[in-house]
C-alpha cells in the first residue's frame, strides 16, 4: 500500500511538472509574439480538461489605453462557419431540411439552383462566386446595413466557378445561402436559431451577430494596424454583410465552451459531428478543416475581418483546444495556434525574430517610388519622404517601410514584407508583396 502511495505521488507531481513545462513553453510563445507586435489580442490553451494558459496582450482600446484581458470580445470573422454548419446538421436531424436538397427547394429562380445542394454550400463545392472578391465592395460598404435581395445580387447571376461538386473554391457566398435556408426551413430568424439551439444551451452569455452596434465595457475595437505610438482603425463590418459566413462576436473563454459541447457530442449526435470533421475534398468538411498533428486528427477554422484575425484549432482524441483572437489585421493567428499546439505535442515550431533595418541612400529609395497595381482597383503608391520609403495602398492610410537587405523591405505595422523586382537593365519593374502566407505580384504602372 505504502508503495502504491508513493508511485501515485511521484506521477502526480511528474504531471505536475510536465504541466508547468508545458505552460512556460506556451508562455514563451505568446510572449515572444506579442514583445514583436505581432499579437494583440487574447489566447486560450487547453489540454484534458486543464486551461493551461489563459492571458492577453496589447489594447483593447488604443484611444483609452484600455488593455485587452481573458474576457474582451472580438469579432470572429469565419469560425462563425462552424456554427453555421452545426445549425444545418441540427435542422437536418430534426427532419426540417436535408444536406441533398436543392438550393432551388429554397430559392426557386436562382440561377442552376437544381445543380447546388445544401451540402455543396457546406462544403465550398457549389462553384458560388465568393462576393468578398468584390474588392471594391469590400473597401467601401461593408459599414451599411443591406438587404438579403442587394446580398444575393452580388453573386446570384455571376456564372459559376465550376460544376457543383466538381471542384473546391471557398465562398462566403454559399455561407450566406445557408444563413438564409437556415431561417426558411426553421421560420426563425438566423440568429434566433443559433440562440436557442447553441448560445443558450452552453451559456454562451458573450456571443452574438450584430457587434457594431454592441454596448459592452469589454468589447474590443478592430484596427489594421497598432504599434507603440500610433493605430489606424478598421471599420466595422455590419452583420448583414457577413452574416451566416462571418458575423459572429465571442470570447476565448465563451469558444472553451463550445470546445467542450463538441468534446461531449453536445447538440448534435457523435455520429453527425464525425460527418462534420470529415473532409468532402480539399480537407475541408462541414465548417471544419481538417489536418493531422503527431498522427492525431486536428481541426480547425480561421477567421479574418477587417480589424480582426482569429484562429480555433482542436485535437478532439486528445481534448486539446488552442483559441487566437487578435483585434489587428495583418496578423497570423492561425501560425500562433499552430506553434502552441506543435509546443504541446513536442513538435518543431519557430518563433519570428526581430528583423533590422539597414541603412540606404535616399537616392536608392527613389528607384522604388511610383504606383503599383496589384489587383483591379488595387495599387500601392510608393513614396519618399523624411529619407524614410512609404507605401500608401488604396483606401489605407501610408506607412514606412524599413530596408532590411537591397530590394527587400519590412512593414512594423503589419508582418508583411515587399520585394521589389527589376528587369535585365536593373530598372525596378515591379513587387512581391508577402503577407498572410501569400506571394502578390504587383506591376510597376507609374514612376
């Protein structure tokens, strides 16, 4: 008995220590991101039913100095998906809809409506034009109220990408449809449903839809960028343009919640939460991607709106739940929530390292000034001023750009960098803009 006792002890205190271990890794991770201005926000980790860090970082409101802490809300931008997704498998349960009906049971005059099914929308597969890529929308009218006739005319009539099923191709658009067969086949309101059949349930008492109109002392203001002296706010996304595929607000600790409903089957049956973690095609199932870590199965979802990144990662065999909110774009989330559960499971990570800035002839900086376009409706203009270079993209405001090596900048705003590219008589033609895990191009149009 007495060496049983001791055995209990001596893994209990192992646990012990291999838990505080684990959290000073985690620790350090956050902390390294947030010393490097490129976190600001919240971040919940857990493991078997323990919270092994819970902390925030950076401001909540720059104008106020009010800090963000466990408890400030963020806009989610598209982990608002899964939930979508789960009230379609509810409503399917009950009877009231099927994930092979047609989108024209609900929509009778959209275009190929007989071809689109709901578990095509679910999946990215329905071929929908995405009317986020509406650029010029996106810049401009985001802010206003619309309708659902003015939402669904942004994409009812573009032809398709593909032939339903054929091919995978997010769409924000197909999202929204569902928000809307949501409330046809329930006679509710798309919040309502959601309320009743989630929020409520889980006492989720700080998620909800419609955040720019939201009066809470802990609720966060959205920027697309903040550093030590200065921030440039976003402006707030109204919950009618996001709607099914983006508007929700929440808390890490509110996500937790979820975290554990899904964890125990809650709401819906262990069966259909299966379906939703199982990929259709591009490792993307219903409102969840789906990736491996250490032979487990992960899932996931990222969101991204203006002002806000924000990332929920999960390993469901092992109850592992990693949650990143930031409220500042230009951030990645979802690398931070990938390094905290690569730290869990004993996987290499990096960390980002402090990059300087050398010094070049103001002379040199003129090679780069001029406009370049890098979408339709989209330039950089590339400017001199104070012997500093900065890059002013349309509808933003200006910012410098630090030379680390020749032809090759950093942003301190945002983690983006910029290479500028020549041709064979060394005249700079063009750039590379690196951001988010993405290489844009842009075409050199003005000097």
């Amino acid at each position: 008995m007495k060496r049983l006792l001791c055995l209990g002890i001596i893994l209990g205190f192992m646990q012990h220590v291999a838990a505080q271990s684990s959290t000073a890794k985690l620790d350090t991770i956050v902390s390294t991101y947030s010393r490097m201005h490129k976190l600001n926000g919240a971040v919940l980790v857990a493991q078997g039913g323990k919270i092994l860090l819970n902390k925030a970082f950076g401001y909540q409101r720059t104008a106020d100095s009010i800090r963000n802490e466990p408890a400030t809300i963020f806009q989610l931008g598209s982990i608002t998906k899964q939930f979508t997704a789960t009230a379609v498998l509810k409503l399917a349960e009950e009877k009231k809809l099927s994930l092979q009906d047609k989108l024209s049971k609900y929509f009778p005059d959209y275009p190929k409506g007989d071809s689109i099914t709901i578990e095509h929308l679910l999946t990215h597969t329905s071929g929908i034009y995405n009317y986020t890529n509406n650029r010029e929308f996106m810049q401009k009218e985001v802010s206003n109220p619309i309708t659902r006739e003015k939402a669904l005319a942004m994409f009812k009539d573009k032809p398709l990408n593909f032939s339903p099923g054929a091919k995978w191709d997010y769409s924000n658009s197909g999202y929204s449809l569902l928000g809307y067969i949501i409330e046809k086949a329930s006679g509710k309101p798309y919040e309502q449903v959601l309320r009743e059949y989630i929020f409520g349930p889980l006492h989720m008492d700080h998620t909800g839809f419609d955040f720019k109109n939201l009066k809470d002392s802990k609720k966060s203001t959205g920027y697309f960028s903040i550093t030590d002296s200065s921030s440039v706010l976003a402006p707030g996304v109204d919950s009618t343009v996001s709607f099914a595929a983006g508007a929700m607000y929440s808390t890490t600790g509110d996500l937790y919640k979820w975290h554990q409903a899904a964890q125990q089957h809650k709401i819906l049956s262990k069966e259909d939460w299966e379906k939703a973690y199982t990929p259709f095609m591009n490792n993307y199932g219903y409102g969840w991607q789906s990736d491996s870590i250490a032979g487990k199965r992960k899932v996931s979802h990222g969101g991204g709106i203006h002002g806000y990144v924000t990332s929920i990662q999960r390993v469901p065999e092992d109850d592992v739940c990693v949650i990143v909110l930031d409220n500042a774009s230009g951030r990645d989330a979802g690398k931070i929530a990938e390094s905290l559960i690569a730290a869990l499971y004993n996987q290499p990570y990096t960390l980002p390292k402090e990059r300087v800035a050398i010094q070049v002839p103001v002379a040199k900086l003129q090679e780069y000034t001029g406009e370049y376009n890098l979408f339709p409706n989209f330039s950089i203009v590339m400017s001199v001023k104070d012997n500093m270079l900065m890059g002013k993209p349309t509808g933003q405001s200006e910012s410098p750009l630090f030379p680390e090596k020749e032809d090759f900048f950093f942003l301190k705003v945002v983690d983006a960098q910029v290479r500028f590219t020549r041709n064979e008589q060394q005249q700079v033609t063009g750039l590379i803009l690196y951001q988010n895990g993405r290489e844009t191009p842009g075409k050199k149009v003005t000097q």
